[in-house]
C-alpha cells in the first residue's frame, strides 16, 4: 500500500503518541502515588508521626522495625500493615526488596540514629530522621555522606521550621517590622523522671542539650539567618539524686552573631523551664510560647517610627497534633516526588551538632 507524504506523518504521529501515551499515565500516576514510610522504633514519637502520616493524602505507613513482634503487629493491624512488612532491627535491611516502602522515618534514640539512618540508605530507602542528628559531629558526617552515596535523600525533623507561627515571626523579623534585632532569649526545659533513657548519655549522647535546647539553639539560627560566631556557656547539677550521674541537668548558654546579634538561652531536666523566645528590636518585640505540639502562640508590640502608636499582635495557633508532623512528613515527600532538596537537610543537622560540641566545649566539658 503506498502512502502519501501527509499520510505517511499522521499515521507516525499517531503511532509516537501511542508509544507516548503509557510514559503519561505512569508519570500522573507517579504523581498522584502516596510514599510509603517505615517507622523505625515504635514508641512515643513514633505515635505523633503515625498520626500525622494518617492525616496526608500524599503518604502512608507501610513498614514496621521493632524489638518486639507483638507490639509491631498490634501497630500493623490498626494501619493496615502487612505481616511481611514487619522487620526486626537484625533483619530490617530485608527491606531493599520491599518495594512499597519507599522512606524510612528514623525514631530511635539518638546513639541509634547514626546506625539506622546509614542501613536505610544502604537499603535504598530515603531517610527522615528525628533531632538531634546523632549523638557526634562526626556521625552526623558519616549519615549525610551514606546517604549521598545510595543516591537517597535526608530529612531531619525540624517541625518548627515548617510550623506557621514560627514562619510568622521569620517573616516578620525579615521585613524588618522589629528594627535592627538586638537580643534573643529563649529557654526549652522540663522536669525529667528517674529511669529514662535520655538520662543515660551512651543512649542520650547528653542531658538537656541535645533534647530540648537544641528547639532554642535551631530557633536562634533560623531567626536570624545567621550562623553563630562565638559562644560561651556554663552548666550545672543541683540534684544530685542518681538522675544527673552521666549528663548535665542544666545548661545555659550566650551566642553572638556576625551581626552582632546576642542570644541567650536556657535549658533543664530539672524544672519545668516557661518554654519560648523573645526576639527584641529597635522598634519592638515579638515572643512565640511553646515549642509544642500545640499551644503556640505569637505576640508583639513593635512601632513603624517613634512616637507612632504601636503595632500589637496576639495570635495563637489553635492547630493540634498532628498536624506539625503532617506538614513536615508532605514536604519530605514532596521532595521525593519531584527530586528536591528538603528545606532541613543533613547538612542542617549537622550545624546544629557543631554547635552543641562548641557550647560544651565552652562549658568545659567533652566535646561530642
């Protein structure tokens, strides 16, 4: 049969957009697919991410690693887990062939992060992983190094950077509604009980520090946009009840920026520490209560010019959890989706534990 030219380039068209077609179907269906997480380590915050993966419509539990099997399959039957989906932490690297888990959601103690975040990514899989980082600077190395060589991405778990009320007063410390920023407080602390295992620092890798005050240390840093200068700090123990025999009770700490922005914070296991940061400018302040779950709340008092009446802003955010835990898990897997790189990276852990071994250096105790 002859064909004419014109012929000819219809029934070529038609034929390239046949071959075209199933390409983008698997495209939109790639974009519309929820991602799948494996939560390794079922305890308490295990439960917040859990929560907050059941209220995504881009994400979804697939995968379990525990230490005790019933536990996982109480947790497997509620999500609809299958029972081959269930790893133990010695045979959790079976998960490479398991092709619905697609990111694991690291919630261990800290000395474990290191060892799980680094098998995950040796298992394909992509890794959000609780703060702190790890319980070293050079752990914290070695994590975002695993992961750059298994070609997957790292998450760590700054709820608050993807919070709106934090963003709030980002935004309104960068249009300059406070003046030149001059002073930072801040304070993050809690009474903690015996028999914890963050009072046990080969598990904890620290007191205080590394649990709640890393929350002040983060905040100062995405506050000002800047990277600490210098710092000094002091700590203490006042209990001397069998709770404080391996790490700190109580640390309190100053930092500069290059901007000449001074920041001092606060933390404790051994009272319950108001828990917020005060930001203080030429024309005002604002102070965010919290950093919570839920109950923060943003106020401020700040004028345009002097002699003008003042700007005040009372805003709380009346959100609960889990949506703090939704909002971080959709951007993880978002990056995932479209090849981005999280607003929290690695590489953001890994400032803050050079800033923690630098504070207690400055206290004059063992660098992490």
């Amino acid at each position: 049969m002859k064909l004419s030219r014109r012929e000819f380039s219809r029934l070529g068209a038609m034929g390239f957009a046949a071959q075209m077609l199933p390409a983008a179907r698997l495209e939109a269906q790639d974009a519309n697919r929820r991602i799948g997480y494996c939560v390794i380590g079922l305890g308490r915050i295990a439960d917040h991410f859990i929560g907050g993966v059941q209220a995504s419509s881009t994400s979804k539990i697939t995968g379990l690693v525990s230490g005790h099997r019933d536990k996982a399959e109480k947790f497997a039957a509620r999500l609809g887990v299958p029972k081959s989906s269930i790893y133990s932490y010695e045979d959790m690297d079976r998960m490479r062939d398991n092709k619905s888990i697609d990111a694991v959601y690291v919630a261990l103690p800290n000395s474990m992060h290191a060892e799980y975040t680094i098998r995950s990514a040796k298992a394909g899989k992509h890794v959000f992983c609780e703060k702190p980082m790890s319980t070293s600077v050079s752990d914290a190395e070695d994590m975002i190094a695993a992961c750059k060589t298994a070609n997957v991405k790292l998450m760590i778990a700054y709820r608050l950077q993807y919070e709106p009320t934090n963003l709030r007063a980002i935004e309104l410390i960068r249009q300059g509604a406070l003046g030149k920023v001059q002073v930072i407080e801040g304070a993050n602390g809690f009474y903690e009980t015996a028999g914890e295992w963050r009072l046990n620092k080969p598990m904890s890798g620290g007191g205080p520090m590394l649990d709640v005050g890393i929350y002040c240390l983060n905040a100062t840093r995405y506050l000002t946009g800047e990277e600490p200068e210098s710092f000094t700090a002091s700590v203490s123990t006042i209990d001397h009840d069998g709770r404080f025999d391996t790490v700190e009770e109580n640390m309190v700490w100053t930092t500069k920026f290059p901007s000449g922005i001074v920041a001092s914070c606060s933390t404790s296991y051994g009272a319950n520490l108001k828990s917020y940061y005060r930001v203080t400018g030429s024309k005002g302040w604002l102070e965010v209560g919290s950093y919570g779950y839920q109950g923060i709340r943003l106020q401020a008092n700040y004028r345009s010019e002097r002699g003008t009446p003042p700007t005040v802003l009372d805003e709380p955010n009346t959100e609960r959890d889990p949506k703090q835990f939704t909002r971080e898990t959709d951007h993880f897997t978002q990056c995932i989706l479209e090849n981005k790189t999280p607003k929290t990276p690695g590489e953001e852990g890994l400032r803050d534990m050079q800033c923690m071994q630098r504070i207690y250096k400055a206290a004059g105790m063992v660098a992490l």
